[in-house]
C-alpha cells in the first residue's frame, strides 16, 4: 500500500509542478496552490479508473453483456456523468463551496475543544499497517454508504433525487455516476464529514473513494457474473447490483400494494460489501437478470429526461412536486 501510494505521489507531484502550477502562477491563483494540488490527485485518480474501465471493465461488457444497448444515447449522458465526477470538475466546485465551509465550521469546532480523532488508532499497531487501516475505514464507509443509500430510498424527497439514478434503462459502467448534483452534493459532504470526524488522512482518503468508484464501475456493467455462491456473499457482483437496479424489484414497493410507486421496498443496498444486507435482511441472491428502470417510466411514462439538463431541471420539478 505504501509502495503504491508513493508512486501515485510522486506522479502526482511531476504533474503538479510541471503543468498545474504554471497555470495557476500564470492566472493569478497562487493563493490556491494547496486545492490545485488536491485537485491533480483527484484528476490523476479520475484518469486511472478511466483507463481501467476502458481495458478491463469495457471488453466484459462486450464478451457477456446482459442485454444489447439499444439505446447509445443514454450511455453518452452516463459517460458525460462519469466525466464530470472522476475527472475533478464536480469535486473542484466542491472544493472551493460546500466542502470549504463544512472544514471550515470543523476548524472552528475544534479551535473550541473538539478534539481531533484517528479511528484507527483505537488498535494498537495498526497505524503501522496501512493496509490494515485502510481496510478498518474501507468497512466503516461501507456501512455508513449502506445507511445513506438506504435513506436515499426510504425518504421521499431524497428518492425524487435518486430516481433519477434508477431511471436507466440501460445500465452499464458508466451509469454509477448518474445522479442529480444535489443528490451528489449531499452524498459528498455527509462522506467529508465523516472522514474528518473519523480522522481518515487524505491520501487515504483518496484511494478509498476511488478503489469504491472502481468496484461500483464494475457492479453497474452489463455483465453477465456472478461471483459465485460463497463469492456472492463477500463482495457484491454486477448480478446481485442489478437486481437492486430491476424495475417493481429492486427500490420499490411491491407491485399491488395500493401504494404509488415509492421507494418503500427493495434490496440489495449494500454499495461494495453484501454484509449489511445479509445482516438487515434487504439481501436478494436470486439468480434473475431483470429489466432496470423505474416503474412508473413503464406503467405510466414518467418522463426523467434524454440530456444531463433535462434530468437535472426535472430532478428539481420532482423534488418540489412539479413534475
């Protein structure tokens, strides 16, 4: 781990002072020498799951997809997401916004007494294990990520939000990053907060919320895998996400309940570990690929949008219920 971590440093570090450092020196933004550093992580980490997902998760798809892409329009808005949010745009914005001035109030909170706290450090040696520290905080995420997901379906407005993510129809690689800003924002400060108050360090940090990325890339791909029955139950597959994403199955309530189509139900929460759903009783191990959607884009033509604007002002109609 810290071999790896060091050479993504060191590349980090010759991109910084050989291209980023110039350009902000040249455009009169020196004082934001610290964010531009950051940033060239996030984009460095942004173009290596990119490249993955090109050379490993793409020629999957094409050896054992679930379904043929009817629909090449709808995957171009998904990679338009992917863009946005791996490449370091939407975390720029938030960089210099929301993430500043929830630091900021911790800063303050701190300056007033709240002390500052490592989980990892409750164990002692683990410190030393990078790798064991990465895992510790890697389960902690996981199990928070399994509540906010949850949230995301049990609470009405937050669902008017997250449809949107369930509206594909066509769910491949590049569709885990389909989601409205908002959604995302909120997701994004509730997972900032939690590694300050926690004390994960940046680098850390980092790799945690790529390595999820990338396994979240692979859950969304159509693809026909499974891992298996005792696999299945360690780490999720394309299978088993696919049912959570199945139209009436996944995030609904039961068909003929008398209620509308409402996320009152569903499965299969987890985002890289099975363990929660298995313990709360949400897990689904069927081996069934369904059709993804929404349900009322079937019985009653819901309309979520064709282009990334239309998704997000009909993602703010639903929110306000307007649309």
């Amino acid at each position: 781990m810290d071999g790896w971590l060091d050479v993504f440093s060191r590349v980090q570090e010759g991109l910084f002072e050989s291209i980023v450092q110039p350009v902000a020196f040249a455009l009169g933004w020196g004082n934001l020498l610290e964010q531009a550093y950051e940033g060239t992580g996030w984009v460095l980490v942004g173009l290596i799951q990119i490249a993955v997902m090109l050379l490993v998760i793409g020629p999957l798809q094409r050896w054992r997809p679930v379904e043929p892409v009817t629909d090449r329009r709808a995957v171009r808005v998904d990679v338009l997401y992917t863009l946005l949010h791996r490449l370091g745009l939407f975390k720029l914005v938030m960089f210099f916004t929301f993430e500043n001035w929830l630091e900021s109030g911790i800063a303050v909170l701190r300056a007033h007494g709240l002390p500052t706290f490592h989980l990892d450090q409750l164990w002692p040696g683990v410190t030393d294990q990078a790798l064991v520290s990465f895992f510790l905080y890697l389960v902690v995420f996981d199990f928070i990520n399994y509540w906010v997901h949850r949230a995301q379906h049990r609470f009405e407005w937050w669902w008017r939000l997250h449809a949107l993510h369930h509206a594909q129809r066509q769910v491949t690689m590049w569709t885990d990053n389909r989601n409205h800003l908002l959604d995302s924002i909120i997701v994004d400060l509730l997972f900032v907060a939690l590694a300050v108050l926690i004390g994960v360090p940046p680098g850390q940090f980092v790799a945690l919320v790529a390595f999820s990325q990338l396994s979240e890339s692979l859950q969304h791909a159509n693809l026909r895998l499974s891992f298996g029955h005792i696999g299945e139950r360690l780490w999720i597959s394309p299978r088993f996400h696919r049912l959570h994403h199945a139209i009436g199955i996944g995030h609904e309530a039961p068909a003929g309940d008398g209620q509308r189509a409402a996320p009152l139900g569903g499965c299969n929460f987890g985002v890289l570990f099975p363990w929660w759903d298995m313990l709360l009783g949400t897990a689904n191990f069927a081996d069934r690929w369904e059709p993804t959607g929404v349900r009322d884009q079937v019985e009653q033509g819901r309309d979520y949008g064709d282009g990334f604007w239309s998704q997000q002002w009909l993602g703010l109609k639903r929110l306000v219920g307007r649309a």
